[in-house]
C-alpha cells in the first residue's frame, strides 16, 4: 500500500507500455515526455496493452520506488481514449480508486479543482 497526502500530483500515461519496463524505462519515459525527472510529491502512473498490470513510480526523497498491481479479477480501467501522449492528471484519491480496480466515468472530474492558496 502506497500512503499520498492529498497534495500529491498523480500522471497518469496516456498510452500503454511495455509491462516489463522497469525504474529506467519508465524514468525515460517520463524525462522524455516531459522534460525532467520525478520531483517528491509526484505519481506517474503507467498500465500495459491489456490493462492487466498497473505500476506507479515515484521519488520518495531518497531513491525511486515502483509499485506495482495486478488485480485478481478482470482489468484496470483504460486511460488512453484522450490524446496520445497526453498525461491523464489523476488525484490521490482517484489514484486509490484506480489500484482498487475502479472503472473510470470517461473524463469527468471526480474532484473538485485545485485551490490555489
């Protein structure tokens, strides 16, 4: 189990990978996508082709952790119907959702936007 505070920011890629990509090719997908390297607050969210298998990366202050799920039953929602190549921002509790193996309502918000203080 993960344990985010609610001012985590989940990425969730747009497109399936490779299942068998591990902490450098995810990092290289991110760094080349985006531009830079996970900061401390910061989800990146992938699946494989089928949606069996789920994997979160994120620096943890010291090192980059990845978890990954597969469920028991059935297959994790899909997440790239938008624009390829563009992430899906998620929140921490969507995120929650997601490992759980909830279905997602197309692109509604589930969450309220952000406040900016």
């Amino acid at each position: 189990m993960i344990v985010l505070g609610h001012a985590v920011r989940v990425w969730a890629w747009s497109e399936p990978v490779d299942g068998r990509l591990g902490f450098d090719g995810l990092l290289g997908r991110v760094m080349g996508h985006l531009g830079r390297r996970p900061a401390p607050g910061e989800v990146f969210l992938f699946t494989n082709r089928r949606r069996t298998t789920a994997k979160a990366l994120l620096w943890d202050g010291t090192g980059l952790c990845i978890y990954q799920k597969r469920l028991a039953e059935g297959c994790f929602a899909r997440l790239w119907d938008g624009a390829p190549g563009a992430p899906l921002r998620l929140t921490a509790s969507e995120l929650g959702l997601y490992l759980e193996g909830a279905r997602l309502a197309g692109k509604l918000p589930l969450s309220p936007p952000e406040m900016q203080l």
